[in-house]
C-alpha cells in the first residue's frame, strides 16, 4: 500500500473481472493500467475500468456512522443495529428482517452476511441485487445441469467457429470480452457472428447476420432451432440418448410452437431467409457457442428462454468440448461470487439447497447451528413488497440503490419510509437510498478493501487493498461480523481479516463433497495468509484432481442430476405479459450506456465518462418520432401507468419500430425526473424471480418547456428551481443542462442568483427572441456561463468548457461568450466520440476530411481514437461511411 507500489487487484464494474495494476501515487492520484497477466483481459481495459484513477477521490464519502443524520461513534451505530434486530426478532421472529446485498461486495462480505442471516438470524429473507441481472440464467442451469454451473471459459469465445450473441449489448456493457472477440475475428475472418437483439447495437458491427427479433419472442426462435435440427438431422443422437433426458417432450414442445420457418417468423417477426440461414449455420458449425446476458434473462420467461438455448446445445452434444456451450455473462464483478455462497434468498452457501434436507443437515453441523432456515426466502421484488406491507420490519441494505434500481421504484421508496428500521451500508452519502436510511454505516470502497470476487468464467481473482479508508469507513465483512458478534454470536463470527474468511467459505465448498456438487474449493480450503495474498486468477471447481483450476464442465458428459444426465426442458414460448395498448403503444426497454455503471456513484466522478451520453435520453425509431411528433435533441416526456420521465430524444433507425430504449444510470441525485425504473413494473419470472425489465409498455410526447438552457460553473450549485435539470461533471466546472415551465421575467437576476455577483459579468439579453447569454469572470478568469433560449437549439457545450481552461480570457474569446458561437482560433471539437482520449466529432469529422482517412487504423495513428478500448470503434466506422 505504499506510494508507487503497483498493486495488482481487479476491476470494480462488469462481470469480465479485468484484472488491473493500481499504483498510487505522491500526489494521491492513482495510475490505472490493465494487467497484460490477468487471463481474463489480458492487459485490455474499457473506458471505465480505464478511468478508475479518476473515481479515488472522497467527495460525497460517507466517513462516519450515522443514526437519524447525526453522527455517532462506531460502537453505538453497531449496539443500536444489534439491539434493534434483536428486538425485532423477539416481537416477530426472524422473517421480520431482510437483508439487501449486492454483486459488487467481495465473496468474504457475501459469505458473512448469508451466514448471519440464515444460519444465525434463522430467516433466508437475504436477496441481492443479482437477482436483477443473472437469477435466471442460474435458474436455467440448475434445470438443464442440477447446478449453476457455467460450463465455458472466455478462450472458448474466441475459439468458436459460430459465436451466437442474444440479448447481450456486448460492446458496451462487457467491451472487452467484444475486444477479445474482434481481435479473433481478425485473426480468422472465417469466424462467424450472429446477434439477435431488436435494437442495432454497437455489438452488431461484428455481425455476420443480425437478427432485430419481436422483443420477447426468443424462446421462438430457439424451439425452431430445436425443431430444425431434428428435421434436418443434426442431432448427436449418441449424446442425447447416453446423457440428457427429456428430448421428446422438449422437441414435441417445440414442434407445437415453433413447428416450421413460417411459423417462426410469424412470432418473431424475421424474415424466413435470415432465420432459415441463422439454423443453417448452427446446425452446420460444430464448435458453437451461444452467450447470452440481460436481453434474455430480465424477462418474465427469462428461465425458459435460457433453457431453450441450453436445449439445443444438449440436442447436439455441444457443451464440455473447447469452443461449445451455452454461456450466460453476468453484469456485476461478483454476481458470481453472490451465487456460490449463496447471496440468493432460495439457496444455501456452496451450491446447497435450503429445502433439501441432506444440504440443510449439512450446512448446519458445519456452521454449527441449530437456527438454520428451513424455507426459502423472499426474492428482491417480494422482499421490498414485505417491507411496504410491514412483515419485513427492518432491512439492511448493502452497497446498492434500490430505491432507483428496482422496478416500480416509487413504491419501493415508499416502502423504505415507512419500514420501522433502515440499515444502509455505503461508501457514498448522498444516494436515493441512503436519504431514507435511518442507520448509515460508512463502507470501504473499491481500492479500500480486501477480498475476492469471481468473474463470468468461474475465475476466482484477489481484488487487493492498496488505499487508506478515509474517515471512519470499514470493510462489509467487519461491519457484518461486529453486527454479530454484539447480536450474541460471537463463537461462529471469530473472522479477524478476510482469509479467515475465505478458508471457512472454502471448506464449506469441501464439507462431504466427494464431488457431488460442482462448486468445489477444497484445493484452497487450507490456504495459508501468504498463499492468499498472492492468490493468482484461479477457475473453480479447485480441488485435488484440479489444482490448477478447471477451465471448462462437463468434459466427462456427468451433470449434478441424481441419474447424472442432462435435462431437456419442454418450453412452451410466452411473449411478455406487458401487453402494448392503445393508451400505451410502445415497448420501452431498459439497458446500460458505454461509458456509465450502475447510478453513476462511480463513473459519474470521471470527467471522461460523462462527456459521451452527458444526459438521460430516449432512443426512437424515426417513424415512430414523427408519429409522436418528437424532435431530435428536444425533450421528451415518457411514462407508464406507474411513473413518468423526462429525457431527450435521440432519433435513430437502429431502434426498433414500436419499441424506445432509456438508460437505467440516472438517479435524483443526477437528473429531476430520470429514473426509469418508477416507468417498469414489478412483473418477474416465476421461477427465477426475475423482474421483466425489456419490455415495459409506455407512452411519449414532446416536452415542452417554456425555456431551454445550461449553466456550466467552476463550482457545485443548485438548479432544483428548474422543472427539468441535468448535474453533470466536467472538466473544470460543473454543467447543468436545464428547462422551465415559467417564464424568466430578469434573466440577469435569475442568472446571478444561481452563480453569484462577485465578478465581472459579460451578457447579452434579446428580449423579443427570448434568449440570454452570459459569463463571470473572476480575475480574468471564467467562472461560469449562463445560456437561455425558447427552444432546445443552444451553443454546443464542447467548445465553451474549453474555456475554462484558458488562464486568462483573450478579448476574441470574452466576445464569442456573448455572440454564442466560437471566435477566430477556436475549435469545437463536437460531441465526444472517444472517452479515452477525449476526441469529439468534429476533430474526427475534419482528420477523415482533410487527412483522407480511410481506416479505423488511421484514425487511430493520427487521433489514437479506438486504440484503447476499442469501445468507440463502431462509431469510428459510421463516421468513415462503413
């Protein structure tokens, strides 16, 4: 942890799991690198994980333990926590408190808090906000495999002859692995990619075919593929016959759904060629895989969807071998690491199961409990219904924004105000949640904190500590263990630091294994503290046969099923039980941006990541925008039955007709009325418990402000006067984009109200037109900028924040502030493009012009635009006209 020492550790955002090298330094900024070691990115990192020395800093920390907003010390925070859930307890038993974790806290933290929560509170109302993003892809295994087992390894993707992408924006929400795809591509063109998504997505540049398929209607088109491969001959009928079960019923499933092409487009609305040919190169490539993430699994049939993938793999024996098998991405760092110590309320730690008897024995002699529970417990969306209707008298929540994140998010605001006891952990003090907590407890940060997480691919990685924690900011596995201890379980909570940690969670992996169930770390479950801390990158199952880790399952054809053979699943397709009506006639799907994570409590502190997507927005098809009367670059207001938002309208024909995209990252802490999930209702899959968050009916209209403007300001201020407002951070200042409904009677007054009257103010007021310019400039330099105007059409922001980083301000560039457009010698480099390194659309437009480039290489030698990330690179080619 000293200045310069790089510390290996890994990436906070997706479920790649890059591994990073983190250097502080002197001056307390942090140098990022990618490790070129770590197998799983090999050196690459995205525009986020590349920004992370830029998120370090403690603005908006929560440093001290809280309760009823005013601080305390540590020990009565931990007493009041203990004392209330005890009390709770004893009034109405253990099902009256919950507990909200989250895939960004590391496996020791997780291991903890599922320990104390049903091995020692005695109720499994423990849910985690993967449960979001990936519990029906773990559903899905658990049908086909009898455990959540995913079989592949990310060399597999870039072995495979055909790669099938479904529901996944691969190439900006997990841009490395799309990295790692594109450079295989290249190396052997031959390669194939197919991506079946509604939406044109930047993941379709690598397309060979793409497949825009009715939304929901997935489960359709792989029952075709079932029933094609049948017709056609395509089946190993050796495998099927020697390990699966349950062929006829799945293929006479498909046969009645999906008996013919015709049939199939019908309900997925594709033209028969594309998916005639999409069956032929399936049917006809050997080495297949098919990796699939949100587009599938947030549904009300995302379970059923997954097993219809899997089905089809069984049908031809295409799993267990390199570069075969159906592999599901997760969203978070450690999703994974969630589900193997069982961070899901229907599951025990170690791959065990609450409602079977043998595993419930079992964990109970181990933890040495007599409290263990005997029932499954209620899964995210239940579990804040409980708290509304006050079963759930007190929950802890841990490192994750609900209150914004959740579907019908108003209600579970409303939930949280009125719940009896609000326990929230966080390393942020200003989040949608933490302003309904009643007890904040300041947690360790990313960089802070030491543990382990575990990526898409099973990989196990040790994410290192390598900065102080500020204030008085503790890890989550301290936090849970002192709750413990002080709630009288002092004997089974003994953990000191984070290896005790993990050689309990792995033993218990070991406990009467004898391989019979798949997660497996009995090759660690001794593991020294020198050990621990140079724990390389590591694949479970890790055990006596595999010291080295296991890079794929099922090579041996043996599935965790009691007569070990693989399930086939009869799938009966249902479209979204959202319907669309007159009222309400379009799909709104929700998703990820480039450059943004999660609410932005991180991402949102780097400069770089808030210049590409700088405000919430709504992606529209143009036929749909002239229905609707939208116009690009204008506002837009949308809602449901349940809430309303306002964004601009981004017109595009790569959305689907009938169907707008909205980011999920804006919260009230960011943006006025942003938060799409207030819009998306509390349906889920039944079996999963997965909510439907791609297919939420919705109307649009224009909105239609009297006045438009912004505001950029060296310092934070306050916009909350105007109906719509924007926060955004800049470079050297703060940008507000902002609109009213009531007109500004002294433009100049309301302007120094906001930015304050100690300076020289330079402005321009047309009256008639409706429009104000102006700036203050403290001792000659700008301060902020103030633009006001009737409509949307505003000075482009790019070339004004170059400004404040001019010293001292020529007269050409105090008079361009007035006249609203750059002066002689400046450049507006236009929207940014690359967040890397900062190249807009104008710089790229006028390099391509003048310098006659052709390539993406060339941009990339002349600009260094793509030649990071390669995040950008399919807006390079739009721009090159490919």
């Amino acid at each position: 942890m000293g200045k310069e020492q790089t510390i290996q550790t890994t990436c906070p955002y997706c479920g790649v799991g890059c591994g990073v090298l983190a250097t502080p330094q002197a001056d307390g900024t942090v140098s990022i690198e990618g490790d070129s070691n770590h197998p799983a990115n090999l050196g690459r990192l995205c525009s986020k994980g590349s920004a992370l020395g830029e998120t370090v800093d403690h603005g908006n920390r929560l440093l001290h333990p809280k309760i009823d907003g005013k601080r305390v010390p540590w020990d009565e925070a931990l007493n009041t926590v203990s004392r209330k859930f005890n009390d709770i307890i004893a009034k109405h038993g253990p099902n009256a408190i919950g507990f909200y974790v989250s895939g960004q806290i590391l496996t020791e933290d997780y291991y903890t808090a599922n320990k104390l929560m049903k091995g020692f509170i005695g109720s499994a109302n423990i849910d985690t906000n993967s449960r979001l993003c990936m519990s029906s892809a773990v559903a899905g295994y658990k049908r086909a495999f009898g455990s959540d087992s995913v079989p592949c390894s990310y060399e597999d993707l870039e072995q495979a002859d055909l790669l099938v992408i479904t529901g996944s924006n691969l190439a900006w929400c997990h841009p490395v692995i799309f990295q790692r795809i594109r450079q295989a591509k290249e190396d052997r063109p031959e390669m194939k990619v197919v991506v079946i998504d509604p939406r044109t997505t930047a993941t379709c540049d690598l397309a060979d075919l793409h497949l825009p398929l009715r939304p929901g209607s997935d489960a359709s088109l792989f029952n075709g593929l079932l029933n094609y491969l049948k017709k056609e001959d395509y089946l190993d009928l050796d495998f099927l016959e020697q390990h699966t079960e349950g062929f006829s019923a799945a293929l006479k499933a498909a046969k009645t759904s999906a008996g013919n092409i015709p049939q199939v487009s019908a309900v997925t609305e594709l033209p028969e060629q594309d998916i005639i040919k999409f069956y032929q190169l399936f049917a006809s490539t050997e080495k297949v895989i098919t990796l699939y993430s949100q587009g599938v699994n947030q549904s009300t049939s995302g379970t059923d969807k997954s097993n219809s993938i899997i089905n089809c793999h069984l049908a031809t024996g295409r799993l267990g071998k390199p570069a075969m098998g159906p592999f599901s991405m997760t969203g978070q760092p450690n999703a994974m690491g969630g589900r193997e110590v069982g961070g899901l309320s229907n599951q025990l730690a170690a791959h065990m199961e609450i409602t079977n008897p043998e595993h419930h024995d079992r964990v109970s002699r181990f933890w040495e409990t007599d409290r263990l529970a005997t029932e499954n417990g209620a899964k995210a969306v239940d579990l804040f219904n409980d708290v509304g209707e006050g079963k759930i008298k007190a929950v802890w929540i841990m490192a994750t924004n609900p209150v914004v994140s959740l579907p019908d998010a108003d209600k579970v605001k409303a939930a949280l105000e009125q719940c009896e006891l609000v326990v929230v952990s966080e390393c942020e003090s200003n989040t949608d949640t933490t302003e309904l907590a009643d007890i904040l407890l300041p947690a360790a940060a990313w960089g802070e904190k030491d543990g382990t997480v575990t990526n898409s691919e099973r990989r196990i990685s040790h994410q290192r500590q390598f900065l102080i924690a500020p204030g008085e900011a503790r890890p989550d596995w301290w936090i849970i263990t002192q709750v413990a201890r002080k709630m009288g379980f002092e004997k089974a909570f003994p953990f000191e630091k984070p290896v005790d940690v993990f050689r309990e969670h792995a033993r218990l992996s070991a406990f009467e294994n004898n391989g019979s169930r798949d997660f497996d770390l009995s090759g660690l479950a001794e593991i020294s503290d020198e050990a621990y801390e140079k724990l390389a990158p590591i694949q479970w199952p890790v055990s006596d046969n595999a010291p080295a880790g296991t890079a794929r399952l099922f090579t041996d054809y043996q599935f965790f099923t009691p007569n070990g053979k693989a399930r086939m699943v009869p799938i009966e397709p249902k479209l979204p039980e959202n319907k669309t009506s007159d009222d309400y006639p379009l799909v709104l799907n929700t998703g990820r941006i480039r450059d943004q994570w999660h609410t932005m409590t991180r991402t949102g502190r780097a400069v770089r990541l808030n210049a590409h997507i700088p405000e919430p927005m709504v992606q529209i098809h143009p036929v749909d925008a002239q229905n609707w009367g939208l116009v690009d670059g204008a506002l837009a207001q949308v809602s449901s039955k349940l809430g309303k938002m306002i964004v601009r309208v981004v017109i595009t024909d790569e959305q689907r007709p009938g169907s707008v995209f909205v980011p999920i990252h804006w919260s009230n802490q960011s943006a006025s009325l942003a938060r799409v999930d207030a819009l998306v209702a509390a349906v889920v899959d039944p079996i999963s418990g997965q909510p439907e968050s791609k297919h939420t009916p919705v109307k649009i209209r224009p909105y239609q402000p009297v006045w438009h403007g912004f505001i950029l300001s060296r310092h934070p201020i306050s916009v909350k006067d105007a109906n719509y407002w924007v926060k955004v951070r800049g470079g050297q200042f703060w940008r507000y984009e902002i609109a009213g409904e009531q007109e500004i009677q002294h433009p100049d007054v309301w302007a120094q109200k906001h930015l304050g009257t100690n300076g020289e103010w330079l402005d321009f007021i047309d009256k008639k037109a409706g429009r104000y310019r102006a700036g203050i400039i403290v001792g000659n330099r700008l301060e902020g900028v103030v633009f006001v105007a009737p409509d949307h059409d505003l000075p482009a922001r790019s070339w004004l924040s170059q400004l404040f980083t001019s010293p001292s301000l020529t007269d050409e560039e105090r008079y361009s502030l007035l006249v609203g457009q750059p002066g002689k010698g400046q450049k507006d480099c236009g929207a940014i493009v690359c967040s890397c390194f900062g190249v807009g659309e104008n710089t790229l437009k006028e390099a391509i012009a003048v310098g006659k480039l052709t390539s993406v290489d060339e941009i990339g030698n002349k600009l260094n635009a793509g030649t990071n990330c390669g995040s950008c690179i399919p807006e390079l080619k739009k721009l090159l006209g490919h």
